[in-house]
C-alpha cells in the first residue's frame, strides 16, 4: 500500500513540475541548450 501511495505523489508531483516549467516557458531554453550541447559535440557549435 505505502509503495502504491509514493508511486503516486511521485507521478503528482513530476506532472505539477512539468506544468510550472511550461507556465515559465522554460521549454525552449531546455531545447536551445541540448541543441548548443550536440553542435559542440560534434564540432560544429
């Protein structure tokens, strides 16, 4: 029972995160720097 309740608070709060940072648009900013990271990677960047 314990493990069935912590699997949930722990989905509640990834989905309540996933929302704050889309309400902040912090979306793009994480897109933007995992696209600089692959050019600099591969030499480009």
């Amino acid at each position: 029972m314990k493990h069935r309740v912590f699997q949930f608070f722990l989905i509640f709060t990834g989905g309540v995160l996933l929302i704050a940072g889309i309400q902040r648009q912090e979306a793009f900013t994480v897109l933007t720097k995992a696209i600089n990271i692959c050019l600099e990677c591969i030499g480009i960047g």
